[in-house]
C-alpha cells in the first residue's frame, strides 16, 4: 500500500497540515468538502492550482486540517501545503512549482501595535492648541 504524505502550510497566522494519498480526487478540510469549508471560487482555485497546474486533479486524495488566520490565509497555506506534499510524491513536480511560485512562503504578517499610537502606524489626531 502507497504510504501518504504529509506537509505543513502556513501563511499569515494560518497553518495548514496537508495529508495526500492516491485516490479519486477528494479534497477534505476539516472534515469538510473543500467547496463548503471554502465558498469563495477564488478560493476553491487557490486550494487547487498545484493539482491543475500538473494536470492531477483526480489522482490524490487531500486531507487537510486548517487552523489559526482567515478562510483567505488558510487557503493560502493550503496551496503551500499542497504543494510540499506533492513534490514528496514526484520531484520532478519542484520547476513546474518554482515558476508558478507555489513554493515560496508567504511571509507578510501583520505588523505589530506600537505604544502611544492607535495601530501599528496610524496615529491620534495631532492638535495644535
């Protein structure tokens, strides 16, 4: 039997571990079809554009749980994910996602509060008098 792999995605405060094995074609995120968990078809792409992009949409099933960030952030992460575990399966997969940029690590964060103003750069009202 095919031994599944595995891969961790992350983007924003969303990780995202991904569990892939030969199958037909269903894509789970926390025990959700991805097109319930994921209702945006912006989305849904982002989650399955290392599938299409090797044209094999309907050869791995995808297990995926998703925690911490956003629906946007985590389906991000979900692409990374993806990503990852299908270069375990196929090495040969790594120029086809470099060019596509489906390896890189997003690493925009949100930036940090800072004392005395109201966000990380905006300030209160400067008053003169």
């Amino acid at each position: 039997m095919e031994k599944q792999k595995n891969a961790v995605g992350r983007r924003k405060a969303a990780v995202t571990r991904v569990f892939l094995s030969k199958g037909e074609g269903a894509i789970t995120v926390n025990g959700k079809d991805y097109k319930t968990y994921f209702p945006l078809i912006y989305l849904q792409n982002q989650v399955i554009a290392p599938l299409k992009s090797i044209e094999s949409i309907d050869k791995f099933n995808i297990v995926i749980n998703a925690t911490g960030g956003g629906v946007k952030g985590q389906a991000e992460a979900a692409k990374l994910g993806i990503a990852r575990a299908l270069l375990e399966v196929n090495a040969e997969y790594r120029p086809i996602f470099k060019a596509l940029g489906f390896l890189t690590r997003d690493s925009r964060v949100v930036e940090r509060k800072k004392p005395g103003r109201k966000k990380a750069r905006k300030s209160f009202q400067f008053s003169k008098r």
